[in-house]
C-alpha cells in the first residue's frame, strides 16, 4: 500500500485571495467615490450656512436649519474630516501614482535645485515622509488635523507670518487643499497668505495640486483664466502637467515682486456655462 496522499481541503469561494485582499482598482474607486462625497457635501454646507444668514424669515430659516442639520450629519456619518483624511492619503499611495511631491522633486531638480538645503512648507501633510529620502529639503509638514506626531497640527488661516527672510520658506506646497476650500474669497485669501510665507525673492516657488475638474469644467474659471488670477497675486508660472481627461492637475509658479489689478477677481464671472458645470471660483479680496 503507498503512502497516503494529504489532500489539501479547499476553501469556500467566499474567502478566495480576491475576496481577501481587494483589488487595488475597486478600492482606489471607492476612495475616490468617497472623497467625491465630501466634496459634494461641503459645497452644500457652503451654501446652505449663506442661505441661513440670509434667511428672512423664522420659517425659512428652520427650513435651513433643518438641510444643514442633514448635510452635518452625512458628513459625521463619512467621519467627518478625519475620514477624509484618511481617504485622502489612501488616495494618495505611491503605488497609484497620487504621491505629487515626486512630481515637484522631479521639476526643481530640473531647474538646478538639490545642490544646497532649502525649506519646504507643505500645507494639507498626510504623512510627514514625503521628502525624506531628499535630505536636503528640510520640509515642515502642517495639517489642520494631523494624522501623525511629525505633522504640525495647524490652521494654515491662523498661521503666523514670518517675522524675517529666515523664518519665510524657499518653496511652499499646496496638494488638494485650496479646493477643500469652500468660500471663494477665503481661496483668494489663501493664495496671498501662501505668497506671504515665502521669501520675497524670484527662486521662491509655489507648488499647487487641484482636482483638473475645478480649472477645466467650471463656470468661473479656465486654465488660462486662472494663470492670469495667478499673475495679479503675484505669480509667474513655471511649469504645468495634467492629461486632457485627467483626474488631477500640477503646477508650480514663481514669486513675483509685481502684483495686478485685482478688481477684475473681486466677484465671480461666469466664463463657461453649462448644465455639468461645476461652481469652483477663487475670489480676492478687497
């Protein structure tokens, strides 16, 4: 008789390999859904905060108390900010192609950068190692609520300017904050309060990440339209990278000592209008 053969019992197809470990496809389309979700549900929290101070009567204000109450709740059942985050920098892995600060390494490298230190600045930080493999970038990574102990918890809004050329950044990086924004005119502001952190010299750089969506399919704002925006803040730009039907879009601008008339960006002019526009604007302030 020869020897027994162990057979290997088969597992249920309810718990095969796929079944364990999701494939990287499905879930990035599920972060992406749910990061959607929040921001469809903070521009209606937007609105719905105007429309209450806005009310003019008892009636309607309850109406709108009543949405508002609604909107909080979905965003709480989400987990509010913090799950955004923590979608966010699911969304963000490098085996996805969502870590942008290899995008901004790539580019100043180019323009002769990583012979001597400079300081980096990153606002919206979802994890503080970015740029640890470049070490002579010496970045100081804030987030409004922070997900990890290396990462400065701060409001960008609330931070102070530098007191000395010493204290300002030679480069600060924006990735997918200025449209998590939801007031144009805080946008506006938050674009003068970047340029204020930065060293008033024209080696000083701007790195901004917007969804492609909020440039390319708005009422308010083109491409074009918003290089010119840029300009008045004081920005020259640098270098440019999205795909037509992209999902994301990276530019990096140059401090400029002139800054423009503003007037012409003190309210919102629709540019394109259509039924699938989306309603991002950037207003300055007076």
């Amino acid at each position: 008789m020869g020897p027994r053969v162990k057979r290997t019992k088969k597992q249920p197809i309810s718990i095969s390999s796929s079944a364990i470990r999701p494939s990287p496809t499905v879930s990035h389309k599920l972060t992406q859904a749910k990061i959607a979700t929040f921001h469809t549900l903070l521009k209606k929290r937007a609105t719905l905060r105007r429309q209450l101070d806005s009310s003019s009567s008892a009636t309607a204000s309850e109406a709108v108390s009543s949405s508002l109450r609604d909107v909080e709740l979905e965003i709480a059942e989400l987990g509010g900010l913090d799950g955004y985050q923590k979608a966010s920098t699911l969304g963000q892995a490098k085996e996805r192609g969502g870590d942008s600060s290899k995008v901004l390494v790539d580019w100043i490298k180019t323009m002769g950068y990583g012979k001597g230190d400079i300081s980096l600045l990153e606002i919206g930080a979802l994890r503080p190692n970015n740029y640890s493999s470049h070490k002579w970038i010496h970045n100081t990574p804030i987030d409004l609520h922070s997900q990890h102990p290396d990462i400065l918890e701060q409001d960008f809004f609330e931070r102070p300017l530098p007191a000395s050329e010493y204290e300002a950044f030679d480069i600060v990086s924006c990735s997918l904050v200025l449209n998590f924004v939801d007031e144009p005119l805080r946008r506006g502001e938050m674009l003068y309060a970047m340029r204020s952190q930065l060293k008033q010299r024209d080696s000083s750089l701007l790195f901004l990440v917007l969804p492609l969506p909020c440039l390319r399919n708005s009422r308010y704002l083109t491409i074009p339209a918003f290089v010119q925006l840029m300009k008045v803040v004081g920005f020259d730009l640098v270098q440019e990278r999205y795909k037509p039907n992209g999902k994301v879009g990276y530019w990096l601008w140059r401090w400029a000592e002139s800054v423009g008339d503003a007037s012409p960006w003190r309210k919102k002019a629709v540019m394109m209008d259509g039924p699938k526009k989306n309603n991002f604007a950037v207003v300055l302030p007076q």
